[in-house]
C-alpha cells in the first residue's frame, strides 16, 4: 500500500496534537490504544491499528509519569506501528517490534522538549516580573510548539520516506532480525503484563487471577467473556467488602453497647 499525501499529513497531526491533548485537555490521553484505533481509521485498516495499540497499551499498564521524569512514548509508536504494518503487511508482531525503538527514541527527544521549554519558562517569569501578563501567556502557549513537533517532525520523517524505501530496507534486513522483531512483539506485552501484576496485590487476589487463566487458557473463553467474569468477580468482592463492613460495625456498635451497660451496672454494685 502506497500511502497518499493526506494520510502522512494527518498522522503528522495527530503526532502533533497527542502529545499536547495529553497535558491539557486529555480527550485521547495517554492511551496508545486510542492513538492506534485513530491511526487505524487514517490508514483505512482500524483491526491493526486496535491490535497494535492496544498491544503497546499492555506494555504501558500501571506505568506513569512524575514531575519531570520521561517514560517511552509508545503512543508515537502506535502511530508508526499503525502505519508501517499496513503499507508493508507483514502484520502486528513486526509493526509492535518497530513501534518499541520509535517509543523509546522519544524519550530522548522528549527531554529536549522540556529542555528547549525551559527558555520559554524563564521568559514567563521574566514578564511576570514585568507584570506584562499577555507577553506572559504568549509564551505559555508558545511552549505547545517544542512539545509538538518533538513529535511530528519524526513521524513526519518516518512517514514521507514511503513504502518503497521500506521494502528496500527489509529486503536487505537479514531474515533473523524480522524473525526477532516480531517474537519480541509477542513477547513485550506479557512483559507489560508483569510489571503491572509486580504492583498489583496480586497475592491478595490470586484466587481470582488462577479462574481468570483457567478461563482463558483452557476454557478458552473469548476476551469480552474473560472480562465479564472479571466484572462479576469485582462486583462479589465489592459486595462482599461492604457486607464485612456493615457486620463490623454493627459488632462494635453491639459491642460498645454492651460495655457501657457492664460499666452502668458495676458503678451501681459498687455504689
């Protein structure tokens, strides 16, 4: 598949766009599953834009960003992910094992970002100083730029190359490394998987993680299924929570009660 002018252009866009919805209004956030699903309508191809997203979505489960700190960005990856498993068609696997080294290029591109946005930041302070709120705010949004094209232009690059310099580059990729490539896809989002049960309380829960297995590996029960017996599983233990709770009350109300007949009746024997 060729891509046409416009798609490179809207993927630009949304590359553009993701990063600043993430810090302001959060509409798509930061979700690679979302990116990838939009990435996917572009490409006229949603089912791989859903798997590649929603595979870099498990890698990313439980893991965020504080203060200043920079984590790979796997929504850029969606995009490319996306774009580069349907003009090249070699499906899923191979797009996620390109998506990865896209992610954590970023976090490199990322830090320059908010390197460039500290001019910006002292610029800021200085009108304040000034009290010159609008040249203020100017700058304010000025800072949407490092933070957006930090994105675009390296999609925007990856994109314009074209199919050709990609089925050039892969004829010569050694069968190995596209083997690799697509067994690393396979295996990253179990790895994801791990690091969210690492900070779960997984041992507290187990009972219901060993039937979720079961289901899944050996009942083979579809996902929307797997999920549903989830939600009811969190609904008894949500019941069940609150029904302990009540009882527990209820015991120390009972409790409270009776101790303080036992003090009445014990100050009149003693009196």
């Amino acid at each position: 598949m060729i891509m046409a002018w416009w798609q490179i252009l809207l993927l630009t866009c949304l590359a553009f766009w993701m990063i600043i919805d993430q810090i302001t209004v959060g509409i798509l956030c930061n979700y690679p599953l979302l990116i990838g699903f939009v990435a996917g309508i572009i490409m006229n191809d949603v089912k791989t834009g859903l798997v590649v997203g929603a595979t870099l979505q498990l890698m990313v489960l439980g893991v965020g960003t504080y203060g200043g700190a920079s984590m790979p960005d796997f929504m850029t990856g969606a995009i490319v992910g996306t774009a580069y498993a349907v003009m090249t068609g070699k499906g899923g696997d191979f797009a996620i094992g390109l998506a990865v080294p896209v992610g954590l290029l970023m976090v490199q591109l990322d830090v320059l970002a908010r390197f460039l946005n500290v001019f910006l930041l002292h610029r800021v302070d200085h009108f304040i100083k000034l009290n010159d709120t609008k040249q203020a705010a100017r700058n304010v949004v000025y800072g949407v730029f490092p933070w957006g094209l930090s994105r675009a232009i390296p999609v925007f690059i990856m994109l314009i190359v074209g199919e050709k310099f990609i089925r050039q580059v892969l004829a010569v990729t050694p069968q190995w490394l596209t083997t690799g490539l697509k067994v690393s896809g396979g295996i990253l989002p179990i790895v994801g998987i791990a690091i969210l049960l690492r900070y779960l309380p997984t041992k507290r829960f187990i009972t219901f993680l060993i039937v979720g297995f079961i289901a899944a590996a050996y009942l083979k029960i579809p996902m929307l299924g797997v999920a549903l017996l989830g939600f009811a599983m969190a609904i008894f233990y949500y019941q069940k929570t609150i029904k302990s709770s009540e009882d527990h009350e209820s015991n120390s109300t009972v409790n409270n009660a009776n101790g303080k007949e036992y003090e009445n009746d014990k100050g009149e024997y003693e009196n």
